[in-house]
C-alpha cells in the first residue's frame, strides 16, 4: 500500500515538474522575442541627427556664458590641478568661489577681448 503511494505521488511529483519546465520554456522563448524585437528597433534608429543638434545646443550655451573662472582647489596634500567653470553672472562667479576651497582664481571675462578681471 505504501509502494502505491510513494508511486502516485513520485508521479504526480514528475508531472508537476514537466509542466514547470515547459511553462518556463515558453517564458523564455517568449523573452527572446522580445529582447530581439528591441534589439532591431535600437539597431534601426540613427542618433547621428540627434548627436549633431547636441553639439549646436552645447555650443550655443558656451556662447552665453559670460565668465570663465581658471582655479586650483586645496586638497590634503597640497594644491590640485588646474580646472575651469563657466558663469553666466558676476555674482555666480563671487558665489562660487566663496562657497568652494580654492586657492588661485583667475576671472576671464568672455567678451570680445577675453578681459582678465582677477
């Protein structure tokens, strides 16, 4: 009596299992399909429009920007490299360089004869 049981429920254990596998089967293939799908859709659009108008954006703004700061921060060991920022504002630039540790500030005015100011 107990063999039968032990054999109905080893069977009915296998055909759980099979289902499982074949539902995950499925799942799966369905997965690939989709990841296919977008695979295709990425591989047909072409970013070199989008790339180019970018590049117009960015250089439209540097345009605007009215100050250029050249300064050096102070780290643990001494001073760090050389790094620039760029504002649009006399008061962004004091701003900046009051709320940061820097220890040499060079101020460019970005007009048309690229002024130094300090």
């Amino acid at each position: 009596m107990i063999t039968i049981i032990v054999q109905i429920m080893t069977s009915i254990s296998l055909i759980i299992l099979l289902a499982l596998i074949v539902f995950t089967n499925n799942r799966l293939n369905q997965l690939e399909v989709k990841i296919k799908r977008c695979r295709d859709l990425y591989n047909a659009i072409n970013l070199a429009p989008l790339h180019v108008k970018i590049n117009y954006l960015e250089g439209s703004i540097k345009a605007l920007y009215k100050y250029k700061v050249l300064f050096k921060r102070e780290i643990l060991f001494g001073i760090g490299k050389l790094e620039e920022e760029y504002f649009f504002t006399k008061k962004q630039v004091d701003e900046f360089i009051d709320s940061n540790d820097i220890t040499e500030v060079v101020i460019v005015r970005l007009d048309d004869e690229n002024e130094i100011i300090k």
